[in-house]
C-alpha cells in the first residue's frame, strides 16, 4: 500500500472535526511549499548578466531545440 493509500484510509477513520484539522494543516503544508517555491524563483529571477542572459538563450535555441531521431 502506498503512502497515499495508507494516509486516505487514516483519514477515513477520523471524526468530521478532526478530518477538518487535517485538511486545514494540509493546505497549509501546500500554501507552505508553494511560498517556498515562489521565494526560490525571486531569489534567482535576475542573478544573470544581460550578457549570460543572452548567451544561455542561445545555448538553449541551439541544442536543446534539435531531436536526433538516432538518439531514441
């Protein structure tokens, strides 16, 4: 049984006030990581140079834009 299953059948046998504290921790455990990634992409959003801003674009247009049919 996986994690998932397991957790859903735990919840089952919660009474309605505690399944209500559970899915209140839950979204805030989701409203948590979401912060969390939001913060990981302002902390990074502009770290590059126009400069290597422009050479990764190019690095990316050039070789990650081609499929090889050979290579699968």
């Amino acid at each position: 049984m996986s994690t998932l299953e397991i957790i859903v059948e735990d919840l089952k046998a919660l009474p309605t006030p505690k399944l209500e504290e559970a899915a209140d921790y839950i979204h805030r455990l989701r409203e948590a990581s979401r912060t969390e990634r939001l913060a990981a992409i302002e902390r990074s959003a502009g770290i590059l140079t126009e400069a290597e801003g422009a050479e990764l674009e190019r690095i990316i247009s050039e070789g990650c834009e081609k499929v090889d049919a050979r290579d699968w």
